[in-house]
C-alpha cells in the first residue's frame, strides 16, 4: 500500500526531516518506488511536486530536503502502484480548483469497482489518470461543489464540510479501503481505515497522528523601543506509520479529524 503524511500547523515550517524519512519508504527501505508527491500550500495555492519514480532515488527530493519552501500545510504521498500505471498522470497528491482556491487529496488503499459503482461518476472534474484514487477525488469534489459554488469564494461551515466529508468517506469504506488525506486551503482533513501491507494481513490502524506546541523565547527589546511577543506554535503530524519514537496516537476505523492552523478542531466518527 501506499504512504501518507501530511502537516498542519499555526506557523510556517518546513518538513525536511518527516519527508526524508517518508522518502526512504519510497524504495530505499520499502517497496513503493512508483511514484512521489508533495503540496506545500500557500494561502488558497498550492505548489504542487511529482515524479513518477523512487522517491528515494529523485535529485528533486533531495533538493526539497535542503531548499523546501516554509509552508503551513503539507500533504506528501508515496506510491505503490495498483491501479494504474507508474506515470506522472497517477502519481499523488491530485489537485483540482475549487471555490477559488486549490483543494488537494492523497489516498492509500485499493477500491476496486469504482469506476463502475453508482454513485461515484466524477461530476465536474474528469480524470486525468486511470487511479481509483483521482476517481474518488474527482466525485468528492462533485460534493463538495454544492457547499463552495454559491459562496463565491467565501469558505463553507466547518460542520458542513465535515458532513459532506463523512457520508464521502462512508460510502467509500464500502468500496475498499479508505485511507486518505484532504485539505481545502484552510483545513486538513483526515480519514482513517485499515492497512493491508504488501504480502501481508489487514492491521490497524490506517493513521496516526502526533501532536505538539511549545513556547519560544525572544530576546528583550523593549529598551531600544521594540516590543516582541512570544512566538506560539502549534503542529499537528499525520502518518500511515510513526515516523520517529515519539507518542503517535493511533486513529480509530472511520474517524475523521478536521485540522486547523496545527490543532484538531473536530472530530467524527462516520
């Protein structure tokens, strides 16, 4: 299967050191040399990084190690092809625009059927590739449209999101297994499901999650006129496995967690 990881958090930061380690899953240290990506967003943009090859073997992923951008929300994947071949069109995260802004999903499982499973045509946004994944992506945003067209560009509820999220990832449940990440510009959410490994049985949990905040010190200024404040982070990590030793909790089958600016503002169970 493949690997997800994604950052929420209330200041920009970079994330060199998680997708390092995300990278050397990519091929070096696990099976999943078909492809990589990564989203850094910006505001409502987002830069968008993919390359149908090793993530572990890519001159561009050791360049975004050294150089990547600051960012407040990060959404990467690494692939191991199912359906579809290893070519840039299938390689994740997908992106699409949407009320103005680009909205951004990355998957992890199999949902064999969905092509042809009513209910889930992709709406106003066709495929590029031949995925499972940007086939669910596309239907999502069919959803989601109702809530984000009529505003013109202003952002929906965070409750209406949620719900249309949840019946999207109940009924996607049915299909397969439903690992995924979405982010909106503003929020983070995340779904979780189950794993199946490569040659393995089905484990839990699909998800994890690791959350910090501290308080940074600054130098005293106020003689000379200037005043600074503490600088307060937060940060929220999401991955398929625990990326270092620390306290990653575990997310229950079929919940949901809205993200945003590094803390988990909701949760659901769908």
């Amino acid at each position: 299967m493949c690997e997800l990881f994604a950052m929420s958090s209330l200041l920009p930061t970079t994330v060199d050191f998680s997708l390092e380690l995300l990278a050397r899953r990519g091929g070096a240290e696990g099976p999943h040399r078909d492809g990589w990506g990564v989203a850094f967003f910006s505001g409502r943009d987002a830069l968008l990084l993919r390359e149908p090859g090793a993530a572990s073997e890519s001159a561009l992923v050791r360049h975004i190690e050294r150089h990547g951008p600051p960012s407040e929300l990060v959404i990467s994947h690494i692939r191991l092809a199912t359906f579809g071949e290893a070519a840039l069109r299938n390689t994740q995260p997908f992106a699409r625009e949407l009320g103005g802004r680009m909205h951004v999903f990355a998957h992890n499982g199999d949902l064999p059927g969905i092509h042809a499973q009513e209910g889930f045509g992709p709406g106003r946004c066709l495929p590029v590739g031949e995925t499972d994944s940007e086939m669910a992506f596309c239907n999502l945003m069919s959803r989601m449209a109702s809530l984000w067209d009529p505003l013109g560009g202003d952002v929906p509820e965070l409750t209406q999101r949620l719900e249309v999220l949840g019946g999207f990832a109940r009924q996607l449940r049915a299909l397969g297994t439903a690992n995924f990440l979405y982010a909106d510009s503003e929020v983070l959410f995340v779904h979780a499901d189950h794993r199946t490994p490569p040659g393995g049985h089905t484990v839990m949990p699909g998800l994890h999650v690791l959350e910090r905040s501290c308080s940074e010190s600054v130098p005293d200024l106020s003689h000379s006129g200037v005043m600074l404040k503490s600088a307060q982070q937060a940060l929220t990590l999401v991955a398929s496995v625990p990326l270092t030793d620390e306290a990653w909790q575990p997310l229950a089958q079929g919940e949901v967690l809205a993200i945003e600016r590094g803390r988990i503002a909701q949760r659901l169970s769908c």
